[in-house]
C-alpha cells in the first residue's frame, strides 16, 4: 500500500510535469484558472502543488485549463515506481 506522501508526490508530479510541457508558469496557471471563475493567487498555487495537496476539484480544474494529457493508471503507476525504486503492483 502507498502511503499518503506518495500520492502527494503523484499530484506533484503530475501537475508540475503539465505546466513545464506547456511552458506554463505559476501567476499563468492562475490566470487561466479565473478565467473560469476559480480564484487562486500564484503564491497559494505553488504551496498547494508543491505539497501535492489540493481538493479534488481544484486538481481537475488545473488539468482542464491545461489542457493536460489523458492520466492513466500507468502513468501514476510509472511515478510511484520511480519514488519507490521498484515496481508498483
């Protein structure tokens, strides 16, 4: 069983890996965020994303503005292999 951090750590790395393949910076995600009425500064972004702690709502308004890939179990999987150094069942 993974323990609460290592989800953490997929939110993060989720999230993270998305902005960096599209060149998007914290006060953009913002931006973009309260173009469809959800209100965060870039300062309460980056907290929430570094820490991988957010509500699920907010998860999937980010992957929405985005535009983000399709998340798979393999992805998730491939991520917690790598923060674990062995294969995830």
């Amino acid at each position: 069983m993974v323990a609460k951090e290592g989800w953490r750590q997929v939110v993060q790395r989720l999230v993270k890996s998305e902005m960096s393949v599209r060149g998007v910076k914290y006060q953009a995600l913002s931006t973009r965020l309260s173009e469809i009425g959800v209100e965060q500064s870039a300062d309460n972004l980056r907290n929430k994303v570094n820490k991988g702690i957010m509500g699920a709502d907010l998860l999937l308004q980010i992957l929405m503005v985005l535009r983000a890939r399709p998340v798979t179990v393999e992805m998730m999987q491939e991520i917690l292999a790598d923060l674990h150094d062995g294969p995830v069942p």
